[in-house]
C-alpha cells in the first residue's frame, strides 16, 4: 500500500502521458546511437540553458539525439510515477525536493554511484538521499520573497516585522489592490506564518508522527494568515500560485510573495507568450525578505528547489547518466545562476545576478526550513489537503477544528 500512493492518485491521466510521451522506451536506443528525452518542470530552466544541454550531449554522443520536454507540477505529484513505471518512460526527470523520496521508495530512481555530492547544496543532497543511496542531484533552489512596484508602494514604509506586513497589507487593501496577493491554496506562502508563531507541520517521535498545524502556535499562525486573507488580499480564496504576475502587472498588488524566478515573468516583453510589464510595474522591481517577528530578522520560508535523476526503466541509462552529469555540470549550473535560480552546485553560486532581488533571496533562505523527510511526504502533498483546509481558512471557517482535522488527515498518511 505505502508504494502504491502516488500511483493510484493519477493512475488514468498517468497512463495518457506515458502514452504521448517520447520516452526512452519508445526510442529503441542502441550503441549506434538514439534519442532521450529529459524532462522538466515549468519554466524555471531557461532556455540557454536547455539549448547547452542538447548541444553539449550531442556533441559528446555522436550518433544520439536529447529531446528536452516541460512538463507540470501538477504532473509531477498525479502522472509522473505511472509514467516512470510504464515501458515509454522518459529517461531524466526533474522532480521537487520534497517528492524525490518517495520516487526513490517506489524503485523509480536509479542510485547515482560514484557521484561527488559533496559540492552540492547539503538540504538538496539530504532530500535526494534515501537509506543511505544518493538517487538524484541537485538541480536549483529557491524561496519565496516579497516583491513589490514602488509605483504602487508609493510614501508606504517597508515593514520590518511580520504584524507590520501583515498590518500594511490590511491597511493598503482597497477594492482593486490586494495589500498581500494570498490566493487560498498557496500553502508554501502558508508556511511561514506557522512557524514564525511557533508551530510546526509535523515532527517524529520515535516510529509515530506528530503533526502540528494545531498545536497552539499553528494555530496562532493560521489565524494571522486568515487576517490575511479576509483583510489584507482580493485573491481568489479557493486560487493557487500560478500566474501571480498577472495580478502584479495589472497593478493590484501591493506585496506579492512569490519565488524569487518569478522575476522573469514579471519582466517578460510585453509581446512575449506570457507577458509581463517590463516598462511599467516591472520596471524597477524591487524585494526584500519576508521580516520575522522582530525587527532586523527573517521569517522562516520554505526552501524549496529540484532535483535530477535517472529513470530506472530508461532504456538508455548510459546515455541518460551523461545527461544528467551535464545538468549537475558547472557550465549548466552557472546557466541556472545567471537565470536567477541558486544552483545546486555551490561553486557556480558566483554567477548569481548581483540584484536586489538575488541579495534578497540570498538572505531569505539563510533562515528556511523543508516539509518532512519521509517517503510518506509526497502522499499528503499528492492529497492537496493542506490546500483544501487553507481554503476552508479563506473562506471564514473555524481555524482550531480546520487544524485538527488536518493533522488527523496527515498522521493517518504519514503512520499508515
């Protein structure tokens, strides 16, 4: 049961996308040459980036072909697992911190030997490591910091501690201007309000985990946060994080805390796909560090970031293994920096922008904290039952008994 989690969340739409996908399986690789097929998720690789990894691999694999394809995040958690089981799987996939665990439990990683991990961010190798195996590499990480247009900030003063932030966004508020964008299922944005009041998500004692969304400094945390929706934003209370520079780029908001790659966005052309503002609220886009509970100090932020590895059922893992050397490569690493995202690879740090928004994150993550280390983790993600109770929050409901039932719901999938 405890491998079958992931599976059974997605198994219909899984099979759908393996069924399109062009992965290894259906390449018929052989010694004379072949194509993989790499995925990543969104649009946080850059596009330099992606055009050095096919060049570089082609160059090296003379008679192979790499064929890069963007996937989701939604089909990171509902369609990757089926799509890694299936005889067309892809051969390199990029995956979050907080789920590669549980791919590894499944038996859909490949253990990465002889790779040198210890040039590589220590919370992305320990999130990539199960029973004592390395199964992916670090790819990037990233927090979330508050952005904001002094267009729209205006004579406003910064805050400089949570109840500040919390009270200028409620203060700022009008009916076309959110003071703080909190769309209700975005539970990364959640989780600082929580732990800087002192709660937790949940913690083991012992075999047993213990969650903490109400214990008491939880709760006090998600009260404030429901100040925050019902005061201070004009976000849809049952929306996510996606596309949170539309609101932005439309001038309704005041503070927007976002990872720090939405920068990019922001500031896309304004005849681009997706566009951003780049001449108006985008032109002198600032960012600071979401403040603590005092003043000169940080609130704890979730780090999240990605990871790489290597399919099991790829039908070219030498090939495969080439490529993702490549990703975890100083060149590719420093293509990543120069995007705006921390590169897993510590020495390629150097190539970071020197911006207000790259200082800022920088700083942010010195005090940022991850989900649970447990195979089990993916499963209550894959659930969406923190959204759906941050929701319920958003929406004016009870916080005590919102908590309550939420932990219940997280102890059942974490002990089971």
């Amino acid at each position: 049961m405890r491998k079958l989690g992931i599976v059974a969340l997605g198994a219909a739409a899984a099979l759908t996308l393996a069924g399109c996908s062009n992965g290894g399986g259906d390449n018929g690789g052989s010694a004379d040459g072949g194509e993989i097929t790499v995925w990543v998720v969104g649009t946080d690789t850059p596009k330099d980036a992606r055009a050095y990894l096919k060049d570089t691999f082609e160059s090296e694999n003379k008679g192979w072909t790499l064929k890069v394809e963007e996937k989701t995040w939604a089909d990171v958690s509902d369609t990757y697992a089926a799509a890694l089981q299936s005889n067309d799987s892809p051969d390199v996939v990029e995956v979050g911190n907080t789920q590669t665990a549980s791919f590894a439990d499944q038996g859909l990683f490949q253990p990465l030997d002889d790779f040198d991990s210890s040039k590589y961010l220590p919370g992305l190798v320990d999130s990539a490591t199960y029973d004592g195996e390395l199964y992916a590499a670090p790819y990037y990480a990233g927090g979330r910091i508050v952005f904001y247009s002094p267009e729209v900030l205006g004579d406003t003063a910064i805050p400089t501690t949570l109840d500040e932030y919390v009270a200028t966004g409620e203060a700022r508020k009008t009916d076309t201007v959110s003071g703080i964008w909190a769309p209700g299922r975005d539970w990364y944005n959640a989780l600082p309000y929580v732990w800087e009041n002192g709660g937790f998500i949940a913690e083991q004692d012992g075999e047993t985990w213990k969650a903490g969304f109400s214990s008491e400094g939880g709760i006090k945390g998600l009260t404030q946060l429901q100040q925050v929706y019902e005061k201070a934003s004009n976000a849809p209370k049952d929306g996510d994080e996606t596309d949170p520079q539309v609101p932005f780029c439309a001038g309704e908001v005041l503070f927007l805390s976002a990872p720090a790659w939405v920068q990019w966005s922001i500031t896309a052309p304004a005849d681009a796909e997706a566009p951003g503002c780049p001449d108006t609220y985008g032109k002198d886009l600032q960012a600071y560090p979401l403040p603590g509970g005092k003043a000169g100090e940080t609130a704890p932020i979730f780090a999240g970031g990605s990871n790489i590895a290597v399919a099991t059922k790829s039908a070219n893992p030498k090939q495969a293994r080439a490529a993702l050397d490549i990703m975890a490569g100083e060149d590719y690493q420093k293509l990543l920096a120069a995007g705006g995202l921390t590169p897993g690879l510590t020495a390629a740090a150097s190539s970071l922008p020197d911006t207000p928004i790259a200082k800022a994150q920088a700083t942010a993550l010195e005090n940022s904290k991850v989900t649970p280390t447990t195979p089990k983790w993916a499963e209550v993600e894959a659930s969406q039952i923190i959204q759906e109770s941050l929701v319920k929050i958003a929406q004016g409901g009870d916080v005590p008994t919102i908590a309550a039932d939420l932990d219940k719901q997280i102890e059942e999938i974490l002990n089971s």
